[in-house]
C-alpha cells in the first residue's frame, strides 16, 4: 500500500448477502447481518463486477428483488464501491492462482481482481480466515468469532 494512501477493502459476494437477505427468526444471521451492514458501509470498499452479478442474481432469486430493486442496488454499489472490471487478464491470473492455492474457480476470480486491483483485506465467509496471498492480501473471515 502506498504511503498517504487509503486502504481500500474488497468485499466478497456472501457479505453482501448477509447484509440484504435475513432471517428474523435466527439470532446468528441477525448478528451476521449487522457486522455485515458495519464492513458495507465503509468507505473505500472495491468489489467487482462478478460480485455485483452474484448479489444481484442471488437477491432475485432468494429474497424476490424486483428489477426496480435490483436498478436500485446496482446504483448503491456503483455510487459507495470501487467497481473493477473482471477482465480476461484477470481470469487469467485467476487460473494460475487457482493452480499454486487450489481455489474454486469462483474465488480465484475474486482473489486476482483483489490482489490485481492493490487491495490488501478481502471480506469474505467462503474461504481461509487470515490467509495470506501472494504476500500482499489477507482473507479476513469477519464472522470468524460467532462460530
């Protein structure tokens, strides 16, 4: 990270998720839904445009958003989040991150896009909690302590 420069966050999929999608009658995704509302609504958060196609595809499909809602959203994102463009460099470094860490082929897209775009903290449920990548970006697992 450069020197007087902000850091910036990546924010992976299932975050956002927790944020828009819970279940009043569960007392771990209510907590879950607040520390995700707290990560989201920080500045300098960056995602990509995969992240913005699976919020929106999973908020149709699992809590009904209307397209109204899903416009809506996609302006939210674009207004409050860095957007960076998945790229065919991108999945390229993606496939050879996949083979030296053994990612799905999802999380490797999400890991190039955050190591390729200089961030150094991903959000993220779905994979290892304080893991290191390339020698510049940590996975944190921010649900970690409600296990």
């Amino acid at each position: 990270m450069s020197v007087g420069k902000p850091q910036r966050f990546f924010v992976d999929s299932n975050i956002w998720l927790y944020r828009f999608i819970v279940n009043p009658n569960d007392s771990d995704a209510r907590a879950k839904q607040q520390i995700a509302t707290s990560i989201t609504s920080q500045e300098n958060l960056v995602i990509s445009t995969q992240v913005v196609n699976e919020v929106c595809s999973n908020l149709i499909r699992k809590a009904k958003f209307d397209n109204s809602q899903i416009q809506s959203l996609i302006e939210d994102l674009g207004s409050g989040c860095e957007i960076l463009p998945v790229s065919f460099a991108t999945i390229q470094y993606a496939v050879k991150l996949r083979d030296c860490y053994l990612f799905s082929f999802w999380d490797s897209i999400i890991i190039a896009s955050a190591i390729l775009g200089d961030i150094t903290v991903l959000y993220s449920e779905d994979m290892q909690d304080s893991l290191i990548i390339e020698d510049s970006l940590q996975i944190i697992n921010p649900f970690r302590d409600l296990k």
